[in-house]
C-alpha cells in the first residue's frame, strides 16, 4: 500500500483498511495535515463557492454573520466550521474578508464606485475601516487600483480616438 502523493492528494494503489487509514491520518496530524475525505472535501468546496456567491449576490450579509447564516440554512455545522479552519488555516470570517477584498478590488478596477459606497454596501465602519482592510490583506492601497482604472480608461480612450483618426486618414 504505497501511496502516490500529488499536490496534497493521496491516491492508493489498493483500497486501504481501517487500521491503516487510522495510521496515515495520525502521521499527517503529527505533521501538520488534516486528513480530509473526498466528501468533505466536496463539502469545503462547496462553502469556499458560497462564500463567493454570498460577496457578489448578497453583500448585505456582513461577513460576520456568514457562520450563523449557513449554519440557519443546514449548509454547515460547527464540526464542518472547525475542519474548515483547519484546512484553510483561517475561519470563515478571516477567508470572507479576504473574499470580500478580492471583490473590491475587482469594483475598483471595473466599476466607477467610491470608496465610502462601496465601504457601506460591505458594512464597513467606514472608508478609513477598508482601506485598513484592504491594505491589510493586498499590500497595496484602494487608490492604486483606481489609478489602474483610470490609466485603463485613458488608454482606451486615446486608442479609440487614434482609430477615429486612422479611418479619417484612410477615406482621404
């Protein structure tokens, strides 16, 4: 039973026993790993994949309350929280915030939002809260990724007046 071992994922060459599953789990806690079946695996998935739609679908839900919520609608219970954390080596809250920031700074680059809308939609104290926030988890401030918008903006403004000019050029 010598296991092939590929981004975190063991395949067996032949089904192992209980004994042995009970061994390979007490190895991988010994060093750090958690032991994670398939359908669990699926399950973390799935609250990874709610998380995201609940940012983009629902952000009137503070990223706070995303325990509480999931565990109202039976998607999650406290043992699945706990392998959660475990897993992702932060909690529900700590992996919605980082979401959330994701989420911000795609609204940065794509949307023409100001930062104190965009602090109430995600229930943020205030703008100085998420730039903290945000700064916090990218390194970088909110303002540089408006600076990226409008430097966009720019260039395809002046690539689309230089196309105006080129078909001026071309009738003449």
């Amino acid at each position: 039973m010598i296991p092939e071992v590929s981004q975190g994922v063991i395949e067996f060459y032949e089904e192992p026993d209980g004994l042995q599953l009970l061994q390979l789990k007490e190895v991988l806690w010994d060093m750090g790993y958690e032991f994670v079946d398939d359908l669990n695996s699926e399950k973390l998935d799935g609250v990874s994949g709610l998380i995201k739609k609940l940012i983009y679908m629902h952000p009137e839900i503070p990223v706070s309350g995303y325990p509480e919520y999931l565990e109202e609608l039976e998607l999650l219970d406290q043992e699945m929280i706990l392998l959660f954390s475990q897993v992702h080596g932060m909690d529900l809250v700590q992996y919605g915030t980082i979401q959330q920031v994701e989420r911000i700074k795609e609204m940065l680059l794509y949307e023409d939002r100001k930062l104190s809308e965009i602090a109430e939609l995600f229930h943020f104290k205030n703008k100085g809260q998420l730039k903290r926030t945000f700064e916090r988890i990218t390194g970088l401030t909110p303002k540089f990724y408006k600076d990226i918008r409008k430097r966009r903006l720019k260039i395809r403004e002046e690539s689309g007046s230089g196309e105006k000019i080129s078909a001026i050029k071309e009738k003449n």
